[in-house]
C-alpha cells in the first residue's frame, strides 16, 4: 500500500490485504539499511490472522520516497504520521534494531497512539563502531560486509535457512545494497546518537515484549540490560543460538514470541486493540 | 580496515546450508527420502501453505536435502538463493516461464547448446513465446533485436560448441538499460571459474548433470537469482506482471512486495515448481552435493589437463584449428582473461584437416575417450556435435555457430593428461591413413 506522509510517497506492506476498520493494527518498523521485506514472514502471518498490519519502508528506504530520517526521535515522530495517513487511532509498534529504538521512542513521546510495543534486537546505548561509521560514510562495501558479518550468528554464517532454497547471508547483503548513497551511514548515526533511552525506558507505560538473540553481536544481550530494568510492564525472550538477525535466523521462534505476547493477558490484549473495548481474535 | 571474516569458495563448497543433522549427529547431509512432512497442528499447516512460516509441505515444492543443495549453489554464486530443478533445461524453462508467457520475446546468443537452441526455436514459439538470435559478439545485433514485448536476454558463459565468451559486463548493462534481465547459463565455467552475478548478470541457471555434479551419474539443474533486478522499477516497470501484479494463483499475492529481493524466486517456487512440477529428487541432490564438495580441485585439474591436451592439438598437423579462448588465436583471447583468468573450462571443439569419414574414424579410434552426449564428467568424452547434439540445426545455423562438418567437441576428464595426450595422438595418426 502507498500512503502519503509528510508529501513523500511512502511504502507500507500489508499482506496483500486491505486496511479493515474493526481489525487492530500492528506496525513494523525495520532496522538500518534495511526494508519491510526482514518482516515477511510474521507480518503476513499477522495481516492474515486478524490484525490490519503496516510493513513500513523508512523514508529513504525500499520503496518509500524522502530522505532517510536523521535520528530515532524523527523516526519515532513519523510513526503517528503514518497512523494519521492510515485513518488509524492507535497501534502495537514492532521494530528490529534501529527501529527497536524508534519504537521505544515513539511509545514514550506518543503514549496516546501506541498500545505495545516489541523491541528485537535493542541496545540502549546502541554502540556503533567508528570504523563502520567512516565505512558507511565512504559508501564502502564493507560497511554492509561488517554488518553481515556481525549479524548473523557463528553457525549461521554457513546457512541453513529456514526458508527453503534462499542463501541468508547472500539476501541480507544484497538488501544493503539496495539502498541508496548516505542512506546507512545515516542510520547508524541515528543509533549512535540516540541518548534518550533510559529515559525513554522509564516514561514507556504500555506492555513491551523484548526479544534478544543471545549470540547477537551488533546488539549483545547486556547492552539492553539497563533499558529493560527500566521498564514497567515488561517480557523479555531470549532466543538460543541466535544472532541479531534473527527475524531471518528464527523466523518461526521470533512469530512465536510475537503472538503469545499478543494473546497473553489483558493488558497485552489490550495492546493491540484497534479501538478501546474491542477484543481480538488474533 | 580491515575485512570482515567470510568463508571463502572452498569452504563453502564444503559447507554452505548443511550442519550436522540435529536429530541423529550425521555429518554428511541426510537424504530426506520423503514426500511430506508432518504438520505440528492445523494452525502451522495453514501457515506454511500461505508463506507465513518456514519450512516444508511436499517435496515437488521443496525439500530438505534438495534445500541444501539450493543454499550452497546460491552461496557459491553469490546469489540469494536458487531452486534445484530435474534438469538444467527444467532450470532454463523454469527461468523463461516464470517471467514470460505468450506474445514475450527473448534476445539470445546463437551460440547455444542445442538443447537450449531447440527449446527456444522449435519449442517455446509453439507456447507463443519467440526468440531472436543473435551473434553473441555485437552488442549492436543484441540492441538491434530489442523489440517492446522483449522481457529476455539469454547467452551462454561460454557459447556451446565454439567457447565464444559472452561480454557480460556489456550484454547486461544493454539489458539493463532496456529494463531487461540477462539469463546466463553457467553450466561450462561453473562459480569456481566465473561469477556471473559478479559481472552483471540477473540469474544464472546450470545443468548440474555436468561439472557441479562431476561424474556423468545424475541430472539436474539449478536456477539462482542474483536478488539485485528491480523488477518493478525504473524501465523494467511494467514489464514483468507476474512479479509486480496480484497472482490469482497464490491469494493475490504481489510477489514483488512480498520480497524485494527474491520476487522472482518466489513466484519460480509457488508457480513454476508447484505446477509444472519438474523438481529435483533428494537423492539427486545428495549425489549434486558430493560433487560439489570437490568442485575447486576438480575443476582445477580439469583446466590443467585441458591446457595439456589444448597445447598439444593446437601443435599437431592433422589439426587445422582449435578453439579455446586461451589460445592467442581466438577471438575473445582478451576478454577471457578479464572473465575467466582461472582459465576457460575443460570442454571444446577443434577441426580436424579432412572428411567427414576421417572425423568419424579419428572418433572410433579414440580408447580413453567415451563418445557419448554428455560433457563435465569426471572421464573424458568426445562427440561430434553437427550428426548428435546439434543435428537438429540447419546448415546456415550451424555455420553460424561455428560447427562445421569436421567439428569435434571434447570435455577433458581427470585422467594422467599423458594418458590422454597419447590416445588423441594415436586416434590422429590412425585418421590421418
């Protein structure tokens, strides 16, 4: 689906499906240099089970027009935005590293519009190499080779994807590739300038559900351990063997984890209703 | 800065998308010699039917040891991924009917195997899909043969018979230009000797049957997608509706949005395999994959006796030319050492100085030599291409291929080069009587 967001023509998957009024929604938010696509599997199972599901592409991304945005706070900003274009009141935000931290943002600056939120893959701070930063900024191609290297855990890296037939380091780097001149290194800045999320952490109210991988070396497990301390109403998963990619490493496990906080509980339930008072059969 | 670790071609070959299986501790990769597989519930049933989780339904979609074989051929080739098919022809039709239907044109070299030459002339135009070829050297006759329902180029790594080496580089930035993908049949050169995808090419498809496999005792193919065409963008827009346009077929699904990078993968496993259903056997996959364990070092040998046997044709009397790119004499002398510097493979063709009668009688008198319809086996083979594999052509094409009468096709095995060396020379002495 395209919408329009602040005049850009921006991108949202919807899992082939129509927005539906009475169905509560759910938006994806991806990482850096990334696009909907890392969400293909638990975002279609999701507008396919219930809920009316946003797969955004970032400003500057996939098939969204504009320029990447500069930090984690306008990103958390655009989010609304988004559910504004959308004719949608409230929603669960979901969103993998970079976007775990704009998701975190935008449920402590917009506690009105989001319901719940599930952070994979966060640090707060979120460390970014100087290294990888000049690589980015030079628009070097190992800047996506670091990344690759970084994100998928050690037995990972020789494959054996869940998905039959696709070559999981090869996809990853060759969605890096896609995007644009700038468009990383202005990610990566983003992270690295986030300074807020402690403080973030401590104003968030709604259910958050945490998903680490516990071989995750662009984000380890500690670097999210004061963040999440902070928070109030909280779950926090850990997945074995699994590296910061791990929406393409565990697809299933990641789903898993996804719909359980979904059904458990009232304040989770609660979470993803499109309209206060209206259950969910997700 | 330094790089980042990755595993290198050999290591990779060895193993990329295996691990040792899980259940039992095997380290050599199962055959899962089974249609289907068990569903843990309803819910997970319909999930995998409607791609909302992974893994296998039935094995004409997918399977677990053909899955392998798929990741590591994607992995080699520095692709996204691949689908492994029962024949490197079932990988080339799969290439053409995911993205062509009727009233579709493709722009091809001339100088094809025969096989691909008779399924693009004599086969595809019966299903409304024509072809246009073309000298595979002139750019200008690949721009010149562009017409608004083009959708393909297609060429060979290395033109079969006369090793014409495909311009990559230049042929795809044509295409590119034009909004069209390059389909590159890599069967010849394999990822140890080139890269497509490095060179520009959009997808790549090999009749596993030969070197990747290596020992003349299965068939197969595989098709991988480089994952870098944008099927929806810029001058392909428009042109590629199966991937871009709600597909009936699969709850109207846009495969272009379902994934940026394998749109054509998708629709080429949800459409093609499932419904033209010419998919790989698990075995056959497990016999693909102990070949490639040794792909380096074969085709390492492979192009050092070639080299052998090459130098010695090329200085023999009764041999008036041969046609291997490495050779000073031949026309793509130069470009072969920018796209092939590991050298030019191990199958190809040269003229004998005499008649027909003599070719066949240098044939018959070959002892090492099997005189078969096959190339890339282990065993070395010879074959003369204008009465077998490319009988079916006419005399103008065959020309024009740069067959002639007195063309003899050979595909260098592994043995003692001397050996090999020393059965030649005895075939041509007997010939030259």
């Amino acid at each position: 689906m395209r919408i329009a967001v602040d005049g850009s023509d921006c991108y949202a998957y919807t899992g082939s499906r129509a927005l539906d009024a009475q169905k509560p929604a759910i938006v994806f938010v991806h990482g850096a240099a990334n696009d909907h696509s890392v969400w293909a599997l638990q975002s279609r199972y999701f507008a396919h089970h219930g809920y009316n599901v946003l797969a955004m592409d970032l400003p500057g991304h996939g098939h969204s027009g504009g320029a990447a945005l500069a930090t984690v706070e306008a990103i958390a900003d655009w989010i609304p935005r988004v559910l504004d274009a959308a004719g949608i009141a409230k929603a669960a935000v979901v969103g993998h590293s970079m976007g775990s931290l704009a998701t975190l943002a935008c449920a402590a600056r917009h506690p009105d519009r989001v319901t719940a939120i599930a952070l994979l893959g966060p640090a707060v701070p979120m460390f970014v190499s100087d290294e990888l930063l000049a690589a980015a900024l030079d628009h070097d191609h190992v800047a996506y080779e670091l990344i690759n290297g970084w994100s998928f855990s050690a037995g990972k890296q020789l494959g054996g994807n869940a998905v039959p037939g696709m070559w999981l380091t090869g996809n990853a780097m060759r969605l890096m590739e896609r995007t644009g001149p700038g468009v990383l290194h202005t990610d990566l800045l983003a992270c690295r300038s986030y300074a807020d999320g402690l403080a973030d952490a401590v104003a968030v109210r709604c259910p958050v559900l945490a998903i680490m991988g516990e071989r995750d070396l662009m984000t380890p497990v500690k670097g999210a351990q004061t963040m999440l301390a902070a928070l109030a109403d909280k779950r926090v998963v850990t997945l074995a063997d699994t590296g910061h990619a791990m929406m393409a490493e565990q697809p299933d496990a990641v789903l898993d984890a996804l719909r359980a906080f979904y059904r458990s509980g009232t304040s989770a339930s609660q979470a993803f209703l499109f309209k206060p008072g209206r259950t969910l059969s997700g | 800065m330094s790089r980042p670790k990755t595993h290198r071609f050999d290591t990779l070959s060895l193993h990329a998308g295996s691990k040792p299986d899980p259940a039992t501790g095997a380290r050599a990769t199962p055959i899962y010699q089974s249609t289907s597989f068990v569903f843990p519930d309803t819910d997970h049933a319909a999930a995998l039917f409607n791609m909302e989780r992974a893994g296998h339904v039935y094995s004409r979609i997918s399977n677990p040891t053909v899955a392998v074989l798929e990741e590591r051929v994607a992995a080699l080739e520095g692709g996204v991924g691949a689908i492994a098919t029962a024949s490197g022809q079932a990988a080339m039709h799969l290439a053409i009917v995911t993205l062509l239907g009727a009233g579709s044109h493709i722009v091809a070299s001339r100088s094809l195997y025969g096989g691909s030459h008779n399924l693009l002339d004599y086969t595809l135009p019966r299903f409304g899909i024509e072809t246009t070829f073309v000298d595979p050297r002139s750019i200008d006759a690949w721009r010149a043969a562009i017409r608004p329902n083009t959708r393909l180029f297609f060429g060979e790594t290395l033109g079969n018979p006369g090793l014409d080496v495909l311009d990559i580089p230049r042929v795809a930035g044509l295409a590119h230009e034009c909004g069209l993908p390059l389909l590159i049949d890599s069967t010849f050169t394999t990822p140890w000797l080139m890269r497509p995808f490095d060179h520009g090419a959009d997808l790549v498809f090999h009749s596993a049957t030969k070197f990747l496999s290596g020992h003349g005792v299965v068939v197969g193919g595989v098709l991988v997608d480089s994952g870098r065409f944008d099927w929806d963008e810029g001058p392909a827009r428009g042109k590629f509706p199966t991937l871009t346009e709600p597909y009936r077929g699969f709850h109207d699904m846009i495969f272009s949005e379902e994934s940026t990078t394998a749109a054509f993968l998708l629709r080429a496993r949800r459409e093609g395999i499932r419904d033209f259903g010419a998919c790989m056997a698990p075995f056959t996959a497990f016999q693909v994959l102990q070949g490639i364990e040794t792909l380096p070092l074969r085709m390492a040998r492979h192009v050092e006796n070639t080299r052998r046997v090459v130098a010695f044709l090329a200085a023999h009397p009764f041999v008036s030319e041969v046609g291997y790119p490495e050779l000073p004499g031949h026309p793509d002398h130069a470009l072969a050492k920018v796209l092939l510097p590991r050298g030019c493979g191990a199958v190809f063709s040269f003229n004998l100085r005499g008649t027909r009668a003599q070719g066949r009688k240098f044939i018959e008198a070959l002892k090492l030599f099997s005189h078969l319809a096959n190339v890339g086996d282990a065993k070395s083979l010879v074959i003369h291409p204008a009465s077998t594999t490319h009988f079916r052509m006419s005399a103008d094409d065959l020309v024009k291929s740069g067959i002639t009468e007195g063309t003899i096709r050979l595909s260098i095995g592994l043995e003692d080069p001397d050996d090999l060396i020393e059965d030649l020379g005895r075939a041509l002495h007997s010939a030259e009587k």
